[in-house]
C-alpha cells in the first residue's frame, strides 16, 4: 500500500483504504481542513491531489430556532429532529443505561416528526427486539467488510475477521470480503 503524500495520483489514491485518522493527518500536514466525515476527508484529498489546491466548500449554516424545552413522553419530536445530549439522557433514564442512538432509531425519529417520545420509547424497543440487519452505509467498508466476513464465517473469531481485513485494505481495488481472503489464516 502506498504512503499518502502529495505525490500520490487521485486515482491510486482511489484504489486504496485509508483510514480516517490517515486522511486527517494529511490534511492537517497540507494545511487542509480537517473537519467533517471520512468522505468530505476524501472528497478533499482527491481535489487536492489533483489540482494542488484547497477544494473550496460552501458552508451550511444551521438554523438556530431549536430552543431548550423539558422533554416529556407526550412531548412531540417536531421537525429536524436532532440526537442532542438532552435528549440522549431523556432517552437513557427512560430506556436504561444500555440506550444508543443507533442509526435504524435515527431513522425512525427523522420519518416520525408528528410522533411523540412516548411513541419513540415503544418504536425503539421494538427496533431492538427486530431480528432485521440495518443497511451499512458504504463509507463503513470496515463494518461491511466484518458482517459479510460473519455471514460466511460463523466458525472463525473476531481476530481471524480483522486479520483478513487487514489483509484485505492493504491490496488494491476494492475492500469488500472475498472467501479467497481467508488464505491469510493458513
């Protein structure tokens, strides 16, 4: 696998995983912005490795007419629902200590703005006990990569799985799991 350096073409750039961490400490070393999700990370790098310059980005103002109100169950999720922290401890002391805004609820509570936390208490409860996968977006090819692993390997552990992803992310091309990974734990 090669280095990320500026000399890297966009194109072998593209053939390779790099981790978000990686793709951070290129920009912050070519002066880039460092903010955002892995794609924006990628996003820019790409435009930088081909044209040598920032990729200019709009900024996107957030409204501010959110207010602090008491959550209550018969309180209304309303529009642009937000997973903010007051609402992750109404969520915790209604739901246990165990809750996580996973993305499947997430979901659930954007499509749902009329409902109330009442109905989202119920909605989450009843995603949990759904034995249905969540669809893994594509910039998660490491969690893709360990589910589909899994799928065909229900006999091999969790170390087994990483190895071959490891292995997997160092080869050109694409990071999706191919039975023929395997050969690295022989």
């Amino acid at each position: 696998m090669p280095k990320l350096t500026r000399n890297l073409k966009p194109e072998e750039f593209k053939e390779y995983y790099f981790l978000k961490e990686e793709l951070k400490d290129f920009c912050r070393s070519e002066g880039l912005k460092v903010g955002g999700s892995k794609g924006d990370l990628e996003k820019r790098v790409v435009h930088y490795l081909g044209t040598g310059e920032e990729l200019k980005e709009r900024k996107v103002r957030q409204s501010s007419n959110e207010t602090a109100t008491e959550i209550s169950l018969d309180s209304k999720l309303g529009e642009n629902f937000k997973c903010s922290e007051d609402k992750r401890a109404f969520f915790k002391k209604e739901i246990g200590s165990g809750f996580k805004f996973k993305v499947k609820f997430q979901k659930w509570l954007k499509a749902n703005p009329e409902k109330t936390y009442r109905d989202a208490v119920a909605a989450y409860h009843e995603i949990q006990n759904s034995d249905e996968k969540t669809e893994i977006g594509k910039q998660f090819q490491y969690n893709r990569y360990i589910r589909d692993f899994f799928k065909n390997n229900d006999d091999k552990s969790l170390d087994d799985a990483i190895k071959c992803w490891k292995y997997k992310k160092s080869l050109k091309g694409h990071n999706k799991y191919e039975n023929s990974d395997l050969k690295v734990l022989m």
